[in-house]
C-alpha cells in the first residue's frame, strides 16, 4: 500500500512581480517544488483558472478549496505547510 499523494498547491505568479518573486522563492527555499505547481499568468488559460477562482491580485494560492491572494497571504499559508509537514486544508 502507498502513502496517499499530497495535494497539489497551485501558485499563480507573475515573473517580473516582485511579490510573486517572493513566493516563489518561499517554494524554492523550503523544498516545496513537489507540492507546489507554478502556473503563470502570461497564459490565457492560467488567468481564467486564477479568475474563475476568484483572483486579483499575485501571487495567489489555490489550495484546492481557497484562494490565497498577495505575498503575504501566500507565504503564511505555505509557512503552515511547512511547519506543520503537511497540508491542513
């Protein structure tokens, strides 16, 4: 039997914002690139994903039932998945 997969947090990011640089250097930094997917709102179909979810503002989280919106948000929410090992959705 397998341990049950982690859900996958969705990072929606834009490359040369600034706070979106923090978050993903917040994935980077704690070894969360398995956990965490970066979609990039450059991409027609990445921001209707992030609209459809309620977003506007990056960076913003989506984990799987909320959206996180703004640095700060996104990083405290990571920072739970950190300290705590695993996701608490």
């Amino acid at each position: 039997m397998s341990a049950p997969e982690s859900p996958v947090l969705e990072l929606f990011h834009r490359i040369a914002d600034p706070p979106s640089a923090t978050a993903r250097r917040f994935v980077t930094d704690h070894a969360l690139e398995d956990r965490v997917r970066f979609r990039n709102l450059t991409y027609e179909e990445v921001e209707k994903d992030w609209r459809e979810r309620g977003g506007h503002t990056s960076p913003a989280l989506w984990d799987g039932t909320r959206l996180y919106q703004g640095a700060e948000a996104v990083v405290a929410r990571l920072l739970a998945v950190v300290n705590l090992g695993r996701d608490d959705s």
